[in-house]
C-alpha cells in the first residue's frame, strides 16, 4: 500500500514540500524537498506519533535537497497516528557536549606602568599589574614596547608601537629589566609602554581575545658612559704626560736641592776660622807644644793665651 500525504503548500517555499511515505510491513519510508538555504539553518526530522527519525539529504535539484528516513513501528500501526516534519526539538540538535572555559575579553590596558632604576642607573626595571588582578588562575601575554625617542621626530605620538615588541608571558607579577650597554643606549631618553591578552594553553576552548589597548607611556633617562674610543685615546695621553712630569720634577728637584746646599753656610769658609788657623801655623813655627788639652812652652812667650783660646 502506498500512502501519498501533502503536509505543506507548494506555495510556501520556506517549508519541507512533496512528502512521500512507504508503508512495507509496518514500516514507513519517507522522502521531502527541502530548499537548501533553508537547510543550512534548520534541521528538519520526521516525526511519527512520539518516534522521531533524523534523516539523509543528497542534493537533488538546483537549490533543492531530498531528504529520506525510515522509522520501524515494529508492526504496532495506529491508524489514528499521522506523519509530519517538523524542525528539530533543540535537545535534539545537540550531537554532543563539549566542555569550555568561560574566557575573558580584555579591552582595559594594564595599570600601574612603573620604571624603576637600579644599580646606580646601570639597570632599569619595569613594573605593571593587571586591569583584574582577581582572575590570578588565566595566562595572560603582554607585549613590551619601548623605543628611543630620538629615532621619532618631536611632533610624533605613536597611536601603535613604532618598533617591534617584546613578548612577555606572565600570570602574576609581571616585569622587564633593562641594562645599560644591552638594550639600553646612554645619554638617551626611552619611552615605555605595555597592553595584554588572554594566552590560554588550549585556545580551541578559550578565545584569545583582541589585544588591549595600550597603557599610559612612561619614560626613562640613561645617564651618560664615556666612549671606549675616547678612552683608547686618553690613557696613552696620560701615561706620557705622567712620564714627562716626572723627569722634569726629578731634574728640578736636583737642581733646588744644589742650590739650597749651596745657600747653607759653611764653617770652612768662614774668615774668622782662616784668621785662627794663620794664628795656629804662627804657633808651630815658634816650637809651641800642645800637651792634654793646653799649651804648655818651653819658655816664657807671649803666644800663650791666644793658644788656649785657639784649642778652646
């Protein structure tokens, strides 16, 4: 027996159209148009009595799609019981549960962007913390911007980092040292600045989100180092001008150590010294003797006091 049934208008191209059913031994087998749009957006299923069954569409027609299924009675027929497409129940549209992280979508920039210098300005740290310091158990990726601003004209203000950016991966306290010699020139002005994203492990459960936006820039001044080719050239400088200062304090030395050994009296020279020792040849010529300390002659003579006064 073959039951022909027509559910819809043909009219209404929005609905399953041309429904057929086969009954074989208690079992039905029907066939449908269905417009394809319309089947990219809702599923449809055949329902008999309580039984539902999700059919098979294969593309039949332009635009059209003809759907078949088979529902088994298991030879209990109701003859009261009709036959009907409907849209799927939405309990019924779900094919399978899948678990997923409820995720944040991150458009405040971090707050609190700290510079710091340490070690006597060898060495600058940057400090920041997150817009929502609660969600501790996400990860997050910062990105690091910071430049010379002597590379930019006066008049620019970056709306976007104006140089490559530095990928900072952190879930709490994050922070970036920078030292001097390294990323840091001396005798420059740098301007810092941060934004952060969501970087789950698993990001097929957990979208990413959109970068930040960027925070307040702040900035940093490196004190100045002398040049290595300065330095090259001064110390040999030094070292010659040292050498040349010593020979010539060593030849001054001598000659104002001559000149006040020349200015130190001297008692060889004196006249009253030359005057004595004339009066001393005159005694020895005249036979005067000198025994223990005092002038003793043989005779009377009048050279005796000048003589003691000569050996006192």
């Amino acid at each position: 027996m073959e039951t022909r049934l027509t559910t819809e208008e043909e009219r209404d191209n929005a609905k399953p159209q041309n429904l057929h059913c086969n009954d074989t031994d208690a079992n039905f087998t029907c066939s449908w148009h269905v417009r394809e749009e319309i089947s990219e957006s809702i599923d449809f299923d055949l329902y008999y009595n309580e039984k539902a069954c999700q059919p098979k569409c294969l593309q039949d027609a332009l635009k059209y799609l003809t759907c078949h299924c088979n529902i088994m009675t298991d030879g209990d027929v109701n003859t009261s019981a009709y036959i009907s497409v409907k849209p799927r129940k939405p309990e019924k549209s779900i094919s399978s549960v899948k678990s997923f992280r409820l995720c944040l979508i991150y458009q405040l920039p971090p707050r609190n962007l700290t510079i710091n210098e340490t070690k006597r300005g060898e060495a600058f740290t940057a400090t920041w913390k997150d817009t929502t310091p609660e969600h501790r158990d996400f990860h997050y990726l910062y990105e690091l911007c910071y430049w010379n601003q002597s590379d930019l004209k006066q008049i620019e203000v970056p709306n976007n980092c104006p140089v490559e950016p530095e990928e900072i991966k952190s879930n709490q306290d994050p922070s970036k040292i920078f030292q001097l010699g390294k990323q840091l020139k001396p005798s420059s002005n740098y301007s810092v600045m941060v934004r952060v994203r969501l970087n789950e492990e698993n990001k097929k459960h957990c979208f990413q989100g959109p970068w930040s936006e960027w925070s307040k820039i702040q900035t940093l001044t490196t004190k100045a180092v002398p040049s290595l080719i300065v330095l090259y050239i001064m110390i040999p400088i030094c070292v010659i001008i040292f050498v040349l200062f010593a020979v010539c304090g060593y030849s001054a030395l001598v000659r104002y150590t001559k000149q006040w050994d020349e200015s130190i009296p001297n008692p060889n020279k004196s006249t009253i010294i030359k005057g004595l020792q004339k009066t001393k040849n005159r005694l020895v010529m005249h036979h005067v003797t000198f025994q223990n300390g005092s002038c003793l002659p043989y005779e009377e003579h009048l050279y005796v006091e000048p003589c003691n006064n000569i050996m006192m």
